[in-house]
C-alpha cells in the first residue's frame, strides 16, 4: 500500500487494494498497490522491462569511449591544479592522456566530486561511477515514493523504469545525483524542515542550473533560513574551487568566460539532444528574443502555482519548469521529469482525473527511451514530454483535488 500523509485522501483505482489492507510481510511484488487504471500483471511487467532496458544499454557506453565521462575523470586528475579551469592547459592535459579534449564547465569546486573515480583507470572508474549513480536512482525511487506517497516498491519502478534516470550511468553523467538531491531539498519543504531543505539546494550548487530552480521556489515561498544555508553552502563550494584551482581567488572570472564561450556552441551542437524549449525554438532558427520570451511567458504563468500549490507539488513543479526553460538542459536532465511524474502518480490529495492521467504517464514512460536514438530521429521525445508535461501542470487540465480531513494542516505547511 502506499503510505498515505495524514491529508492525503484515499483513493483506490483497479489494480490496488483498499486503504485499510494491512502490508503483508517479504518482498512481493503483486502485493504492491499499483496507482493507474491497468493490471498489475501488465503494470509490472511493462515496468520491470522498461527497468531492464534502461539498465542493460549501458553495455554501449565503453564503445563509445564512455560517453561524457572522460571529461569528468579528467576533472578528477587535474583538480588542485591550475590545469582544471584554463581551457588550453585543461585540454592539453586531455589531448596527453589521450582524451577528447573538452572543457570542464561546473563550477571548480565540483571536481572534487570526481577526484574518487580519477584514482583508478578509465574504465574502472567508469564502472565505479555507473554503480554509484544506479544506487542513486534507487535513493530518489525510495525517496520520492515517501514524498508522494506511493509504495516504496513501485517507487523504485517508477524511477528505474523512467529512462532518462539511467542515462547518467549510461553516458557518465550526474543528473542522478541532482534528482536525489533535489528530493532531499522537496522532503525539507514538504517537513518544514529549513535545514534539511537548505542543505540540499545548497549541496546541489555542484551544477547551479540545478539549484537556480529550487532557490527561486525559496525565495517565492520566503524560506529564509533555507536561503541563509544556501548562502553558506555558496560560500564552502567557492572555498572548495579555490582549493581545486591551486589558489587562485579570482577563479569565478575565468569560469563565467569559459562558460560564455562554452553553452552557446553546445546548446546550437546539440539541438536533436534538448529537453528545454529555448534549445528546441533556437537549434531550428528561431530568433533568441523569441525563445526567450517564451520562456519567460511559461514562468509568469507559473509563478502562481509555484506561491499556492502544495510544497511537494510546486517543488516537483520547479524542477519541471526549469527543464522547460533551460538554456542547456540535454537528454541525460530528463531524471528531473521524474517529480511531477510521482507527484501524478501519488496519494497526495491532487492529481490528474482518470483515464487521462494513465495515459499520460504510459505514454511518457514509453517514450521516454527514444532519447537514445534522438540524434537518428533528429528530435527527442524527452522534448515533448517536458513541454506536454509543463503544459498540463500550468494549465490544470484534467485536475482533481480533493478536500484533505477536517484539521489537516494547510497546504502550505504539510505534516511529515
């Protein structure tokens, strides 16, 4: 059964049981309440081999000269030197250890993070990596299933099923790890935890476009001492880049330059590979003005919902907004879809109405794969999903609500 809040309404669809149905013990996986309007039998199934393939690709990375990792590991070699952020000794360290040169764009401090994977060789690092962020898209299923209210076991077939989790073993990335801490960050908010929730937006300044969403949800939501935690976590990740740049104190001069250079070539280098629609809209000629105003059209449009919704539900909602308007938010961001997808699925008294909410999430999740051949299909599916996704939470289409009990605790402070 899913593990309902105390302001949760109690809804029971075909293929779960009812609410006062006591959790048999062991590992079933029948047993598990399934929250759409199909069997469990097809449910699982479906589920489990989804998971499966989502897993089982990786196997192509070390052909492809494990993808994106190199960069990385590279990261990992040269931190604590100056070699990290000067992009023509950076590449020449790269072009040495025979390496395809690239730059290293997250703050300097990051590469700390990959300093573990860079004491061992390429592939064995490769591998240790890819261990660690499955572990991570098991963290975020357990975790997100707690937020949103879903049994534990199709949490973790919710976020190994949803591909784009996977892609970050698969192509050396790190969005796992920005998912499990942006649900660390949505879990403070949803306990009214300041701590807990400034600790994770602050941890996820490794890559600020992750963060930048979840910040201006504090600000909108005026989490002060969450921000003043942030702010501190601010300060030890700039302190941590100085360390890696061997000591140079001016070094968020030299990365905003890379930077500059760096987003422009890769977002237009990578249009069949976005998620966001400024990336579509520009990789496909229309002018930046244009795109741009888009984007700022989504976020006015979302800023009432992001002040009035339910915590758990506007967080989920930041981070799929992001995604929509991002200036550089590629295939392997999808992980952060996965929120709003849970929050859909969940027992959290809000939701889509039936059938259209099954639908909508089996036709995400089986589309959702494409990504891995969006450069063939010259466009990603995850593109669509996010815009269709974004779309549908602005607009309220198809939206259930229902009242929590008498002397539930308000929406915008829910118990734990």
């Amino acid at each position: 059964m899913p593990a309902q809040r105390p302001d949760a309404a109690v809804t029971t669809v075909r293929g779960s049981e009812p609410a006062s149905s006591p959790r048999r013990p062991g590992f079933r996986l029948l047993d598990a309440a399934v929250p759409l309007r199909i069997g469990r039998g097809r449910f699982w199934l479906c589920g489990i081999g989804l998971a499966i393939f989502s897993i089982v690709v990786i196997v192509g990375s070390p052909p492809c000269g494990f993808v994106d990792f190199p960069q990385f590991w590279a990261a990992g070699h040269t931190v604590g030197t100056q070699n990290l952020l000067d992009p023509a000794r950076h590449m020449d360290w790269q072009s040495a250890n025979g390496i395809r040169p690239g730059f290293f764009v997250y703050p300097a401090g990051s590469a700390w993070l990959f300093a573990p994977f860079a004491a061992v060789p390429l592939a064995v690092g490769f591998w240790l990596h890819a261990i660690v962020m499955t572990g991570l898209v098991a963290a975020a299923g357990i975790l997100g299933a707690r937020i949103y209210g879903l049994d534990r076991r199709v949490g973790l077939m919710a976020a190994f099923a949803w591909a784009p989790c996977m892609a970050s073993a698969i192509t050396g990335q790190n969005a796992a790890l920005g998912l499990v801490l942006s649900l660390v960050a949505i879990e403070g908010l949803r306990r009214d935890d300041d701590g807990l929730a400034g600790l994770g937006v602050g941890l996820l300044l490794y890559k600020p476009t992750l963060a930048a969403p979840l910040i201006g949800l504090l600000l909108l939501r005026r989490r002060r001492r969450a921000l003043l935690i942030v702010t501190a976590a601010a300060g030890a990740w700039y302190l941590a880049g100085v360390a890696a740049v061997a000591g140079d104190w001016s070094w968020p001069r030299q990365w905003l330059s890379v930077m500059g250079d760096y987003y422009a070539a890769d977002t237009a280098g990578n249009v069949v590979r976005t998620i966001s629609i400024p990336g579509l809209l520009q990789g496909h000629g229309v002018p930046s003005y244009v795109a741009w105003a888009v984007a700022l059209a989504v976020v006015a449009l979302a800023i009432p919902l992001l002040l009035r919704r339910p915590i758990a539900e506007a967080g989920a909602g930041a981070c799929l907004i992001a995604l929509a308007i991002s200036p550089h938010a590629l295939n392997y961001e999808g992980a952060l879809v996965l929120p709003i997808l849970m929050w859909a699925l969940g027992a959290t008294a809000t939701g889509i109405a039936e059938p259209a909410r099954t639908r909508l999430v089996v036709a995400a999740y089986l589309v959702a794969p494409e990504y891995l051949v969006s450069e063939t299909v010259g466009l990603s599916s995850l593109v669509v999903v996010t815009a269709v996704a974004a779309a549908i939470w602005i607009s309220g289409w198809r939206r259930v609500e229902t009242p929590p009990p008498a002397g539930a605790g308000a929406a915008t402070r829910e118990p734990a």
